[in-house]
C-alpha cells in the first residue's frame, strides 16, 4: 500500500506543480504582450523621429555656399572671472 500512497502523493505535487507553472506560464505571456506593445510604440516613434528627421534634411540646401561661420566673438576665449580671485 505504501507504494500507492507514494504514488499519489507523487501525482499530487506534480499537479500543484502544473497550476503553477500554468500561472507563471501565465503571467509571462502578459508581460511579453505588455512588452511587444511596448516595442512597437517605440518602433513608430522612431520611425516618425527619422522622418522628421529626414524632411529637416530635405530643407537644409543642396549645394552650401561654404561652411557655416562663426561669429569672431564666439571664437575667442572668455574673460577669466576677476571675482574668483
């Protein structure tokens, strides 16, 4: 008898075993939906970002008459602070 009961218990523990990997089996499978949704939102906005991107390039001249120019007074070091002294 005692083979039986061994048995039974066995059966036992793998069905609770069952429900629980069918709850984790579970949750997983919303976290991965939960997941991909998230994916695909930041796909399109990407995707809307490139294109954005690309009609500001579309704007920009094809032929530059040169390189852009710097106002001298951007060029030249700043003053050092007097008051730090």
């Amino acid at each position: 008898m005692s083979r039986l009961e061994d048995l039974a218990e066995r059966i036992e523990r793998l069905v609770l075993r069952h429900e629980e990997l069918k709850r984790t089996n579970g949750l997983l499978s919303d976290e991965l939906a939960s997941v991909r949704s998230e994916r695909d939102s930041l796909r399109s906005r990407l995707a809307a970002a490139r294109a954005r991107i690309d009609a500001l390039l579309d704007r920009l001249p094809a032929d530059p008459a040169g390189p852009p120019t710097v106002a001298p007074a951007l060029l030249q070091p700043a003053a050092p602070d007097q008051d730090a002294a």
